[in-house]
C-alpha cells in the first residue's frame, strides 16, 4: 500500500510484559501511540539476553480498556472474538502475530477477519481452530474421581482451556462441587455452591480416593477393556482420534503409557 | 454374580451393536449438540455411552448373533436398579455421555420392553438424570410401549439387521420385516406429531428429541452394495432416520448358512459404506449416482466421492470463484467445511491457489478439479496422474485381504496384493495403471 502511512514502523526493541491479557493490551496500546512495530513480545519480567533495547510494558488496567473497547469500534466483535481466543492458545509469537493482526486490522475493518485465505489471518484462525478442537476433545477425555463428594480432574493441555470448557461443565455438573486443575497452566477451574472460579493454583494435592471410588475406576477399566472388538484392533486409529498426550490423566489407558511399576 | 461379572457379560454381548453416538439432542444441561467421544477403545471407535444388554438371555435363534438361544454362554441380567446406579456414577465421572440399552428377549418382547422402561423412569425420575439415552426398541413390542420408550430416551433404533426380507427370514427367523419396519413407522409419526405439539405447548413431553437410527449387518449375506446403498437412501426418506450404520459381520458363531468363521471382517467395505452414507447425508448425492445396476461394488481403491469425479470429467474444473456450494461440494479435496469457508472468504476478494490452500482444501487431490485465477497452468495433467492423487492410500493399511473381499468390479483387474509387489509405491502405480485402463 504505497501512499498510505503504516500504522507501525519496525523498530529494533523486544517489549515484555506480564502474561495477562491487559498486559498484551497494553503492548498494542504502546506500539499504536509510538508507531514501532516492535521485534518481537515476550512474556516475563526477565529481561532476555538480546542486543536490543528490551522494555518492559506494565499492564494498565485504563490503556487496556481503551486498547478493549476499540476493537469492536473500530474492527468488529469477531476480531474481539479472535483475538481473545488465539491469546488463551499455544501458538508460537502469539502476542507478535495478533499485534500485527490489530494493527492491520485497524486499517482495513472487520473485513480481515473474513480473508480466511490471508497470510495474517489463516494462522490465527488456525490456533483458534486448534484450541476449540482441544476443549472440545477434553469435554469428554476429562476423568473426575469422587474425593469425599466433591468431584477432582487433572488435566494437562497444551492450549489454555480452561475458560472455554467451564460452561460446559458447570452445566453438567450444577449440582455437584467439582475442581479442575490444569497442571500445565497452573490453574483450576473451581465449582462450589453454585459459583464458578478461575483461580491460579501452582500445586493441588489430592486425598486418598476411598473404596467406593476405586469400585468404579475398576468397574470402568472393565467396560473399556471389553468393549472393543477383538477382530477390529486398530492402534493407529485410537491414536488419531485420542492423542497419546492425553492418555496420562484418562484412567483407562494411563496404565498404557506409564506401566505399572 | 456380582456387577463386574454382570458388566463384562453384558458388555461383550452388546459391542457388536455399532449404532451408538451421543448427537443430536437437546436437553437442559447438555450442552454439547454434537456428539462428545469420551474414550477411544483398542477398535480405534468412539466410546460416548454405556452400550450394554439389559439381559442376554434371548428366546430368539439369529444365525448370526453371539446371544442367539442355541448358543451355549453364561447368561445373566441386569435389574433397572442395579443398571441405573452404575450409569448414574460413571456419568458424574465423566466416563460417558449417557447410555446405550439394547436387550436380548427375554420371555417376550414386551416383558422386555417394560424392563428397559423401568430402568429409564428410574434414571429419569429418581435420578434426574439429564445425560443421553438411545434405546432399542425389540420387534414386536406393542405400540403403546414404543411410545412410552420414546418419551424417555433421546434416541431410538429398531436394527434392519439385514439388508434384505430374504436375507432376515433365512438368519433371523424369529424376526419379521413387518416387526421391523412398523415400529420405524410409529417413530417417524410420533416425532411429527410430537413436534406439532411442541409448536403449540413448549413444555410438551419431547418424543425422541434425536430421532432414529438404525443398523444393518454387512457381509452376513449376499447383497450387493449398490443395494445396500438404495434401501439406505430409501430408509432416509420414508422413516426420516438420523443415521443408517453397518456393520462388518464378525463370526461369533459358527453355521452353516453363515460365512466361515475364519473369513475376516469386510472392514474395507464397511469404511466404503459409510464413505457413500456421508454422500447422501451431508453431500447430496443419490444412491444411484454413487453405484448403479451395472457396477453395483464399490472401487476398493478410490472412494466413492473421487470415482464418481473421475467418472464425470465433463464436469470439471470447477471455478471456485463462481460455482455454488452444493458444485464446490462435488469437488475431491472440498468438504462441508472448506466448502463454507471458500463461500465466505470469496466475498472479500478472488482466491487463487495459495488462498485455497491455507482454507484448507485438499490441494492434492482438488488441483485437478478446480479453476482459479491462478490456475490451471498451461498443460493440463493426464488422467493417469489426477489418479495417483486420488488414490485412497489407506487400502494398503487396510491390507491385501481386505480388497480381495470385494466381488469382481467390472473392468478391473485382479488388483496386486503386498506378495506381488514390493512397496506400497508399487502397488500404487500398478493400480493406477489398472484404473486409467478400465475407467
């Protein structure tokens, strides 16, 4: 686009920030008002060793309400949508992909967020895709033990699911107290007396599971190991549809990939 | 005997029973619409609902069924309580999304229906159990119970079992077509009518909110897929069914009348059926498009969306920024969703090759059915290399056993078996040279 001023110019400085979604807000905020398109944003106070300049962006609980508000303003709801979405996902120089995404974005309208062939767009609509499918996979690969009537999971994903699987749940589960600690993020999804909570947790430690429980992992183990059909065995199509990464937290097959012993 | 005893009798007489997904219904709490796969079991198939028999005691003699009364196993029941309890705790596990009740007959088929009944009410009722139930009704059970069953399950199925009257009165002699069909009928009616009385009153009981299913056994007998594909396509039309499946006949028992139990299941077929099932739900095509009376087997090597396109040249390139959704559809390599996708992304500019690739669409095979701005260069590929790419290369996983299973398709050569031919880029070529030949 010659002719037309770019938003943002390449600059040679990384910014950090805190690993909060305000805290990326703010990232975009600072890129917009200087007009640098920065070298890349890394999550974590730690400055890394670079030969560039490397700032330190603070999340501003104020910038990132503007940097919120103007998106559906100025883009649509869909970009709000998507950008919310690929920030919970794994996605490698996620917080550089969806800068240069906005900043695009801002220029061209919601229509961007339709170029579903585009450079910019197809990978972040990619992650998106990924991480849906990952929360939809868990929906049902989740294994609750009953400790002491209330309802405990572990679960280790690669993309940050839990915000997108706590409807679910909570739908299912209204009546019951149910936790679900993600080990890889260092969260948990807590259900207690008819309130839902994200909180951060570093460690979980869980109770013995009492006799009656281990009937029915035992009872389940069962029905599993008989269900299938011995003329049929097809590894490689269970490892398709259910990925061997998931096997360590589903009881039925965790014996699988860590033998007993 | 106690309940892990009861369990695995049960649960090995009811896994032969495919018909069994989590999708469709609708109720308070269920928040996922589409089916929810909770394990994958050693068979590579979705584990999404407790499938068990309410008993396998049975008084019927079907040749091909493992409870069938003359063959000689431990036999045993569940009562409703002891079966509601269990899906009632592996569901707070998050084991699965609901239950799969089938039943052999036990003294008649409405004695049978009524205990399948009563471990509903109790689930429903006492439990308040919001997950998802399919039940089987049992040919022959009375009307007023069918419906009863209807009001408290998600899904109801009554088996075809065979794909033929013949087939049904030579291996399942208890069972007649009239037994079969009538109940399908009493569904279909039921759910419209339910439906009518949903319009009028929100709070109407719901009939079978995910409609019926139904199941034939392939293999067993010896029709042929074209009819196997017509009496599906038909079944979809007059009983307005969700899902037809099939199922590869395993020998669980031996007889005469029954293929020997050392011939392996026609798993390769089966993966066909579905493949041409897929095409007259979400695809649209009719069952006489994808075989006819002249070629009434599937190709084992190219499936049957890509030998109706290989068959149908005439009709392509295709502009993918112009043709509808339901032409773009036709295209190997596009699907349901790339399909959308192509819509949607084509109004905000033209795409061109790189576009299409990053939609996701199939580049390998669509290369040689599609036209874009960019595309096709100047010299068109031959026939024999749009082939190569079409060619299904999960054949060779299946193995040379499974193709030989496949009645003589006209024009085709006996097709190269893993003792033939060194690699499977061999095999490839040989049969691309067969195919180019004969299509």
């Amino acid at each position: 686009m010659s002719g037309v001023k770019p938003l943002a110019v390449p600059a040679d400085v990384i910014y950090t920030y805190d690993g909060s979604f305000d805290g990326f807000l703010c990232c975009v905020f600072e890129s917009v008002y200087t007009r640098e398109l920065p070298f890349g944003i890394l999550c974590g106070e730690a400055a890394p060793p670079a030969l560039m300049a490397v700032r330190f962006i603070a999340a501003d609980r104020e910038k990132a309400e503007r940097v919120r508000a103007s998106i559906p303003l100025k883009i649509s709801g869909r970009a709000l949508e998507l950008v919310t979405t690929v920030f919970c996902s794994c996605l490698a120089e996620k917080e550089l992909r969806l800068l240069e995404f906005l900043l695009r974005a801002y220029r061209e309208g919601g229509t961007l967020c339709a170029k579903l062939g585009d450079a910019a767009v197809a990978p972040l609509l990619n992650a998106e895709k990924r991480l849906l499918g990952e929360a939809h996979l868990l929906k049902g690969f989740v294994r609750f033990s009953d400790v002491g009537g209330a309802l405990t999971a572990v679960i280790t994903p690669k993309n940050y699911v839990l915000p997108f699987i706590a409807r679910h749940f909570v739908l299912r589960y209204h009546q019951e107290q149910f936790m679900i600690f993600d080990k890889t993020h260092k969260a948990a999804l807590v259900y207690r007396n008819g309130r839902a909570e994200l909180l951060r947790i570093d460690h979980v430690a869980f109770p013995e599971i009492s006799e009656n429980e281990v009937r029915y992992q035992a009872l389940w183990k069962r029905f599993y190991n008989t269900i299938a059909i011995e003329g049929r065995e097809n590894p490689r199509c269970r490892m398709t549809h259910m990925p061997k990464r998931y096997w360590e937290n589903m009881l039925e097959v965790s014996d699988l990939v860590h033998p007993a012993g | 005997m106690d309940l892990m005893e009861k369990l695995t009798i049960l649960v090995a007489g009811a896994k032969y029973d495919a018909a069994c997904t989590s999708s469709g219904a609708d109720r308070p709490g269920k928040t996922v619409m589409a089916g929810c796969c909770h394990t994958f079991s050693a068979d590579g198939r979705c584990v999404s609902l407790l499938k068990v028999l309410m008993t396998n005691y049975c008084v019927y003699d079907c040749k091909y069924c493992v409870n069938r009364a003359s063959n000689d196993c431990r036999r045993t029941a569940f009562t409703p309580e002891e079966l509601a309890g269990l899906t009632v705790e592996f569901y707070r596990r998050n084991y699965i999304e609901g239950l799969f009740l089938s039943s052999g007959v036990i003294r008649s088929p409405d004695y049978t229906m009524e205990r399948i009944i009563q471990t509903l009410q109790l689930l429903r009722r006492r439990y308040d159990f919001r997950g998802y139930i399919h039940a089987k009704t049992i040919p022959g059970a009375a009307p007023e119970l069918v419906r009863r069953l209807g009001l408290l399950a998600d899904r109801l199925s009554v088996n075809v079992e065979l794909p033929s009257e013949r087939s049904l009165n030579l291996l399942a002699p208890n069972k007649k077509r009239e037994a079969i069909f009538s109940p399908m009928k009493q569904i279909r009616l039921e759910t419209e009518q339910n439906r009518q009385e949903l319009v009028v009153y929100k709070k109407a009981p719901q009939f079978a909110p995910a409609g019926q299913a139904t199941q034939m056994i392939i293999g067993a007998s010896p029709e042929t897929d074209y009819q196997i594909i017509t009496l599906a396509a038909a079944m979809y039309g007059k009983y307005a069914l969700k899902r037809v499946f099939y199922s590869a006949y395993i020998p669980a028992v031996a007889d005469s009348l029954l293929p020997a139990p050392d011939v392996k299941p026609p798993l390769l077929r089966e993966h066909r059926l579905y493949q041409a099932d897929w095409l007259l739900r979400q695809y649209g095509f009719g069952a006489e498009e994808i075989l006819s009376p002249e070629t009434p087997n599937f190709n084992p090597y190219l499936d049957p969306k890509c030998n109706w396109a290989i068959n149908n040249m005439h009709r392509f390139p295709v502009d993918v920024n112009a043709a509808g959704p339901e032409t773009l559809l036709r295209v190997p390599g596009i699907g349901p969703t790339s399909a959308r996708r192509i819509v949607a992304a084509r109004r905000n500019g033209r795409l061109g090759v790189a576009e299409l690739k990053r939609i996701g669409v199939v580049w390998k095979r669509a290369q040689y059915f599609t036209r874009t701005s960019d595309w096709p260069p100047n010299t068109r590929p031959d026939k024999r290399t749009a082939i190569r790419a079409l060619i299904d290369s999960t054949v060779y996983a299946f193995g040379a056993e499974q193709i030989s299973l496949f009645q003589d398709t006209p024009g085709i050569r006996p097709l190269p078996t893993a003792r033939d031919v060194g690699t499977v880029a061999e095999a490839v070529e040989e049969a691309v040279l067969c195919l180019a030949s004969s299509l």
